[in-house]
C-alpha cells in the first residue's frame, strides 16, 4: 500500500508551519517578483502614500506661521475681521491640503486592494497549477488540511500584508523621515534629544517585538494544525462516531486549539503592549521636549542659531507627537509582514516542490492502415490508436495500441526501506482478465500504481504494447487507461458531467450508453432531474452504490483498452453486483483487465489469478487450478464460502 498521509515536520517551511521563515531575504524578493507584475499600479500607489504623508506633515508646518505671525499678534488687540483674514486663507489652504491628502490615502489604498488581489490570484493559480503537476507520492505524504491552509490562512495573511502592511510601512517610512527632517529644521538642538529617546524606544521595540514576532509565528502554526484536524474529522465524522471517540476527538482538538489561543494570546499581547510603551515614550519625549523649549525661550538670544519662537516651539511638540506614531507602526507591521513572509514561505515551497518527472517520448495518436497495410497517423477519430515512436534518426514508427502488459523483475520500495513488491513478473495479453488477490498490505494496488506510472519500479521493468513504459509519455500512457477504485469521488455537477469526465468531448448518447453499460441508467432516470441531476458534497444525495455505479460508467465512457478495478464492487451489495456483471462483462470484453476484489467470486471467471503474499506471487493460474493445488487461494475462497 501507498505511504500514509502524514505531516512534515522538523524542517523549516514544513507543512504543519515553520518555527520561522528559512530565508527571509528570498522570500521577499520573490513575493516582490510577483507584486512587480503590477510595477505601474505600484508606482502610483507610492505617490499616493508620499502626497497623503506629506499632506500631514506640511499641514502641521503652517502652525508656527499661526501662532507667531497670527494668534501672537493678537494678544491684547481687538479682534477683527481684517486680522482674522490671513488665518482664515491659511485654513483654507489647511483644507485643500488634508483633502489632497485623503483623495490621495483613498486611491493608494484602493490601487492597493487592486494589486493584493491581483497578485493572490496568481499566486493562487501557480500554485493549483503546480499542484496538479506534482506526483501522487507528494499527495500520499503531505494531509489535505495543510495543503488546504496554503489557499486559505496563508494566501489570507499575504493577501492583508500586500494590501496593508506594506503601504502602511512606507507610509510610516515616508512619515518618519518628512517629520525628522522638519523637526530638525524648527531645532536641531531639541531634535538631539527626541533621538536620544528614540535610541531608548528601539530597544524596548526590539524586545517586544521579537517576542511578538515569535508568537506570531506561532500563531501561524498552530492555525495550520487545527485547519488541518478539522477537516481530517469532519471527513472521518461517521468513523469517529460509529466507535464513539467523540470525546476523544473533542479533548484532542481542545489541546491544539488551547495551543492556538495561547500562542495568539502572547501574539496579541505584546502586540498590544507595544502601542502603550511608545505612547507613554512619546509623552515623556513631549513634556520633556517642552519644558526643553521653553527654557530654549527664555534663556537662548533670538540671534542664535539654536534660538526657538513659540511657533516653533508648538509646531515642534505636534511633529514630535506625529513622530513616535509612525515608528510604531513601523514595528508592528514588521511582525504583520514576519508571519506574511512564513505564509509565502510554504506557498512557494509547494510551487518548488519538483513536478512529476516525465522523460517519456512516445506518444498516442489517432491512426489507420493505408492501402499498403500500414499504420498511419491521422487527424480524424477512426477508433484506432497507435504508439508514435520517434527515432533519434528523425524517423517515427508506430505500433498498434493493443493493451499487451508485462512485468518482469519488478521490485518496488515507496520509502526505500521496506521492500513492497519483490521480483514480480506477469503477464496480461490483450482481451485477458488478471485478478489479484491476498491479505491487506500485500502490494495488490501497489501493482496498479506502477501500471499508470504514478511510481516508478526501483528494478525491473514493465512494457506497454512492447514498449517500456518509462518511454511513454504519462499523460499518453494514463489516456489508454481507465480505474475504478474502491474510493468514489465525485465532483460537483450533474450526473452527465461526472459520466463524462472519463471523456470531456462525449456524447449524450455516449454517456447514456456507458450508463445502461454500468447499469445505472436505471437509477439515474429516477432522479429529480435525471442526468441533470445536481451531485454535491462528494455525492452526499447518491448511495455509495449509486456512487460506485456512476464511477464505472465514467470509466466505460473513456473506452480503454486497458480497464484497473481496484476493490470496484466493494460498495456494492450483492444484489447490485449480480445486476452489473453482465454490464462489467461487456465493459471488459476485449479489454486488458486488472481486477483487485476481496470478493473472490469476482474473479472467477479471470484468464490469470495471481496470489500476492508480501509482495511476492506465491500463487497463479486460473481458478480452478488454484482450487486444486488446495493452497491459499483454496484457503481464502473457501473460508470466505464458509463465513458466508
């Protein structure tokens, strides 16, 4: 049997969530790679922030011009419209600025929405693309729910990092440098002493900061595990129920989902503890700052360079105010992007993971025989098909595709340790039906995954019609096949979609045919709406008979000459079984049949019954010679006759 799924862990951007981005720096510039796509939206988005930024900043430069040349001058005076006149035109121009400035915050952040979608669009499709490349061994090592989280929590994080955190940092960025370079401008001797206490806030930003980045990704992993425990249980729901593990299940879940609230609680925490720290430095820094000017006031002659106006002085204090914000802000999207960049981390390590490695070179083609006997490829269906050969002599040969399997010598190994499958050779001639029987964990479906190529024999080899089937290619090679397996899925569509996914171009009459051949047109016809029929939730409104019929008309639809039932019938009670042998006769009649069944009245009528035990054939011939031989296939299916 194939490996169990299971999560990776102990590596960096293994799927149950890294402790921390392996390479941040990497990361980055390919999450920029992508954001680059849209370079011109990007660049207006810059603009806008710098104009929204600066709105603020100039904004608050036109203080020291009211309090020193305005407000001052009033003092003691009679007030009066005409002194009131250049105030007013300052708070004019206040408003046109502030309003640019929120035009230009609205279009940043709308642009910005535009491009985060935008990007997580392609990266979403990258990554399905990619994902349905990868070979059937990625899927049987790595849960669903981990793989499902890359869609949601992950492309989620990204998507809010892209279109917030980002613009809020260079907004902060802008802010910081506009505000310093003003502050030093109204005094630098002041500005020497918010940066000393800026020097101060950075290393209690850097403290909690670290800490809350920790917890971040923390966060980011234990939402991992539980997306992925839900999903394994709802999935598994009637499992848990029929052996009353609901409790079970429910402490299990309370562990990982009390390992999330805590770790999001710390996140949060410190987080949160952040914004007061610097709110109360940034109170020290403007009492001080103040009590600093005023003595500058008093004490500095107006000639100086250091001297100070109450403008300024004002104008000082609000800039001081609007400086601390920003740089907090800054360290807060830092954690924001941190746990951002651990989400891209794992997207892109599934985009990374290598595809399925195809060197095959020989293809299927439609073809024909021409007057001399010849077979030649053509481009009209003609109901026969052949093995393009190309030679590196640039010639091409073509061989009739027959459905003429062979092993010889194989020996398999999914992990490299435990051997699966030892030194197997068989052989199935076209038109002949090879059964496999034996206990669980044998190597019966093993033998159907080496068939279809999703692995590779480690030694030995298996042909194809002659030809070995590493040189054909897989799609080609998967084409001339058609599986049943003991695990129906069914997509949501209509019963008429689901048929015809064995062959998208098909046929009404096609699916109809393949339906009454399976012998579910009967059941199909007495649904609410027939072959129109809704199916949802993995056929939730079908029996699993019902399922299992449908999965065998979309394997007589695609017409192979090459048919695998893996366990086909198992969900099939036994009346239902006996009304579809005659439509699974005619659906293996003149095809290459590999049949699994623990049920060993399906394989009776089989050209070749082969017995696996541990991977080796310890058993073959027809059924009636291994019922004379009296050895474990006699034992199997006269116990099975006894248990019955």
């Amino acid at each position: 049997m194939a490996p169990k799924s299971k999560t990776s862990k102990g590596k960096p951007g293994g799927f149950g969530g890294p402790v921390k981005p392996a390479d941040t720096k990497r990361t980055f510039t390919r999450l920029l790679s992508y954001l680059g796509r849209s370079k011109h939206l990007l660049f207006l988005v810059f603009i806008f922030v710098a104009f929204s930024a600066l709105a603020g900043i100039i904004g608050t430069s036109f203080v020291e011009e009211i309090t020193d040349e305005i407000l001052l001058p009033l003092i003691g005076t009679q007030v009066t419209a005409e002194a009131l006149a250049p105030l007013v035109k300052i708070l004019v121009s206040l408003g046109f600025i502030y309003a640019f400035g929120a035009i230009s915050s609205y279009a940043y952040s709308r642009i910005m929405l535009q491009v985060a979608h935008k990007t997580l669009n392609t990266i979403r499709a990258d990554l399905f693309n990619h994902m349905m490349d990868l070979p059937i061994s990625f899927f049987d090592t790595h849960t669903h729910g981990e793989l499902m989280s890359r869609y949601t929590n992950d492309a989620d994080v990204l998507r809010e990092c892209i279109s917030q955190s980002f613009v809020q940092l260079v907004s902060s960025v802008v802010t910081v440098v506009g505000t310093f370079a003003m502050m030093i401008y109204f005094s630098p001797l002041l500005s020497l002493f918010v940066v000393i206490m800026l020097i101060l806030a950075f290393f209690i930003i850097k403290a909690l900061g670290k800490q809350s980045a920790k917890y971040f990704r923390a966060q980011q992993q234990c939402v991992g595990k539980v997306n992925g425990y839900i999903e394994e249980y709802i999935e598994g729901l009637k499992v848990v129920k029929v052996f009353c593990h609901e409790d079970s299940a429910k402490n299990s879940f309370a562990q990982i989902n009390d390992n999330l609230r805590h770790a999001a609680t710390n996140a949060h925490t410190y987080a949160s503890i952040l914004m007061p720290v610097m709110g109360n430095i940034s109170y020290i820094t403007y009492a001080a700052a103040a009590t600093l000017g005023s003595l500058a006031i008093l004490k500095i002659p107006e000639e100086s360079f250091f001297s100070l106006s109450v403008g300024a002085l004002f104008t000082f204090l609000i800039y001081t105010r609007q400086f601390f914000q920003p740089i907090t802000q800054i360290s807060q999207q830092f954690n924001n992007i941190i746990a951002a960049l651990a989400g891209a981390e794992r997207i892109f390590e599934v985009i990374d993971t290598p595809i399925e490695a195809d060197d095959g070179y020989v293809t299927l083609v439609n073809a024909k025989k021409n007057e001399k006997g010849e077979i030649v490829e053509c481009e009209e269906r003609t109901g026969m098909w052949a093995w393009k050969h190309p030679h590196g002599d640039g010639t091409l040969t073509y061989t009739e595709w027959k459905g003429d399997v062979r092993f010889e010598n194989v020996t398999f190994s999914y992990d490299g340790k435990k051997t699966v499958l030892k030194n197997v050779s068989l052989y199935a001639r076209p038109g002949e039906k090879i059964a496999f029987v034996g206990s669980t964990g044998a190597g019966k479906t093993t033998v159907t995954n080496l068939i279809n190529r999703f692995y590779d024999v480690n030694e030995g080899k298996i042909t194809y019609d002659g030809i070995n089937i590493k040189k054909i290619k897989k799609a080609a090679l998967r084409r001339s096949m058609a599986m049943v397996l003991q695990d129906t899925h069914l997509f949501t569509g209509t019963v008429r979609d689901n048929i015809a996914y064995g062959k998208l171009d098909a046929t009404d009459e096609e699916i109809v045919a393949a339906a009454k051949l399976a012998n579910a047109h009967s059941f199909i016809t007495r649904l609410p709406d027939g072959y129109d029929t809704m199916i949802t939730g993995d056929g939730a409104n079908l029996s699993q008979g019902q399922r299992q019929l449908l999965s065998i008309a979309r394997a007589a639809v695609a017409d192979p000459p090459v048919l695998i039932l893996d366990e086909a019938t198992s969900s099939i009670d036994t009346r239902t079984e006996r009304l579809i042998e005659l439509g699974m006769d005619k659906l293996m009649e003149g095809r290459t049949v590999f049949v699994i069944a623990h049920r060993l009245s399906t394989v009776r009528n089989s050209n070749a019954i082969m017995v696996l035990e541990q991977g080796e054939i310890i058993e073959r011939g027809d059924h009636d010679d291994l019922i004379s031989q009296k050895g474990k296939y006699y034992q199997l299916y006269t116990g099975q006759f006894e248990l019955d």
